[in-house]
C-alpha cells in the first residue's frame, strides 16, 4: 500500500528508530508514548484489520507475539507487559496497517489511539 504510514517504515521509505526487526514483523518506540515503556509491532506484510487476515498471516502473527514474549530484556518488559490491538476507527486505530501495542511500566494516558 503506497499511502500506508507504517509500509514506509517497512520500506525504509520513513526513517524511524527500529528496536527489532525480522523476516515478519518490526518493533519501534511509539512517539506519542502512553506507557513507560510503549513499542508497536508491526506487521511486514500489510492488512487493516484482524478480520482481514488469512490463516497464514493470523499464523504469522501469532510467531510475532512469541517472539516479543522472548524479547522481555530488550524491551525492558521482564516485570510484566501488555498487548493491545486496536480495530477500527472506534478502538481508537488511527493508522490502518494492523498493528500491536506493547506497553509497561506506569501508564501515562488512559486511551490507546
């Protein structure tokens, strides 16, 4: 997707900061952090939605989430953290690339947009 925010990144059209990366997916910092710790991870390949997922990619995904659980020292996350994905307009998803919070640490905000 051209427009996409999130395939530039990907693309390295965008410069941005990545913590990780691999053959499915990329970790970055969130610039508008909502939580002493907040990472997105970001699908390589692009859908909006869950629901637009085949059962390779909801596959794929689930190999993302294993791999962050891995990454708990990298990520500063070895006293707990949380996923949070937002679907839709209405969840507060304001890029439609499917992406996945991961925050720890104190939250700073109540919203997750």
């Amino acid at each position: 997707m051209t427009d996409c925010l999130f395939c530039k990144f990907i693309k390295n059209e965008i410069e941005v900061s990545k913590v990780f990366e691999d053959d499915l997916m990329i970790i970055i910092r969130d610039i508008a952090p909502q939580a002493k710790n907040h990472f997105l991870m970001i699908s390589k390949e692009h859908y909006p939605l869950l629901d637009m997922m085949t059962a390779e990619q909801a596959a794929n995904l689930g190999k993302c989430l294993e791999t962050v659980s891995r990454l708990k020292q990298l990520l500063e996350l070895e006293n707990g953290f949380r996923l949070v994905i937002n679907q839709g307009s209405d969840a507060g998803q304001t890029v439609r690339h499917l992406h996945v919070h991961i925050l720890s640490g104190q939250q700073l905000k109540c919203d997750f947009a």
